[in-house]
C-alpha cells in the first residue's frame, strides 16, 4: 500500500494509546489535535471514535457512550465506533454480557453508527490507514469538527475548539466566562488564566497564534507585500 499522502488527523488524548507512534512508524501525515468529538479523522466526513473494551463498559455505565454517538451523527456525516480488544475477555471484564451486546444492539439500531473490532493497537492502526486509504486522494476540509449548522452556540463553540488544546468543555466554559468568542479571543492571559483546565504554556500557545498572524501581516505591509 502506497503511504504517500495520507493524512489522520489525532485526539491528543490518544497520545497515551500508542496508535499515534505506530502511525508515525510507517510514515503517516500524523497531526495531533484537540478533537471535541471522536479520536481519529480518517477524511474529511469519517470519524472514528475508539474504545478499548473495557473503557466501552465503563461508558455504557457512566453514561457517556450515548451522548458520544448523538454528537458522532450530529457532527460527522461517517461516523465509526471501534472497538479495541478480545470480545473473549468480556466475561472477566463483565457479570452480565448482556449490558454489552444491548448498548451494541442501540449504537447499530437506533444511532445506525457502524461498529467494528480490533485485537489490539497494531490493528487498530492498520484498520485507520486502510480508512484513510480509501477512494484515493484526500479531499475537503480535513479538520472539520462540526458540520455547518444553524445553531448559534454550535457554531461559537466550533470557533473556540479550533484553538490550540481547546476542547469542548473548555469551550463551552470560556463561553460562559466570556459570553462571545470575540470575548474570549480578546482576553488577557491574567482573564484566561482563572479559566479551569487552561494552563500557563496552553494560553501561551492560543496567544501566540492569535497574535503571530498580526506581526506578520505588519512585516509584509513594510515589505510592500501587501496592498
């Protein structure tokens, strides 16, 4: 299979996993970002959201998984749940087998979300390089997180999200904090700071990005660059 070109865009929480490092091994195009839904963009309308088993009980449990697959179809137009794991283990992991195949059944059933199954990392890396693979060349907005939608806060929210280590939650309290995104992106690193979960080298990253575009459009008018 020719490698050449293929892009996957990464959950930085997926670091830990080791399927990002596997990626990067056979020469993928691997960008790690802040994903607030799903683990692996494989093109530009399929995601893939990956569980290992046991994480997949805890889920059904702590009520995550259902509200991950609304916001999958919500968003994406490809959405996949993979799961990682000997589906033989699920007795040692679980008394009542049948907590498993019913959240199963209602991620196929109700959320129509296609379900497929790993041994472990290293085919779970191959199975996102033959996604990727797919139909050739790679084409559309690859980071897409949300689809176009009228939702005003859906909207405001993707805004935020595409800030350097931003993910939904954060998102979602910087909007209150703040009440717009221009708020927000106008706010000093001391305002930012009081925001639970941003860190001091977090809040250097975003504003470096939102001010590093301003020095450089400021150098290319001096050059005469720039009309």
């Amino acid at each position: 299979m020719n490698l050449n070109g293929l892009r996957i865009v990464a959950d930085e929480r997926e670091k830990k996993s080791g399927v990002p490092d596997l990626l990067r091994s056979v020469g993928i195009n691997l960008e790690i970002k802040t994903l607030s839904i799903g683990d692996y963009i494989v093109k530009p309308e399929t995601v893939v959201e990956r569980k290992n088993l046991k994480d997949f009980l805890v889920s059904i449990f702590d009520g995550r998984l259902f509200n991950q697959c609304q916001k999958l179809k919500d968003h994406y137009q490809y959405p996949i749940i993979l799961i990682e794991g000997n589906l033989s283990d699920l007795g040692k992991i679980s008394d009542n087998p049948f907590i498993f195949y019913g959240a199963i059944s209602s991620i196929l059933i109700d959320f129509k979300i296609p379900i497929t199954n790993t041994l472990d990392i290293y085919h779970t890396s191959k199975l996102l390089i033959s996604m990727s693979s797919k139909q050739g060349a790679i084409q559309g907005n690859f980071l897409k997180k949300i689809k176009k939608s009228t939702n005003l806060k859906i909207q405001q929210l993707s805004i935020l999200c595409s800030l350097p280590g931003i993910g939904e939650k954060t998102a979602e309290k910087l909007l209150n904090k703040f009440g717009s995104p221009i708020d927000v992106l106008n706010a000093s690193a001391v305002s930012l700071s009081k925001i639970d979960g941003l860190s001091p080298l977090r809040i250097k990253k975003i504003k470096k990005i939102l001010e590093e575009h301003m020095k450089y459009t400021k150098q290319l008018t001096k050059q005469g660059t720039l009309n």
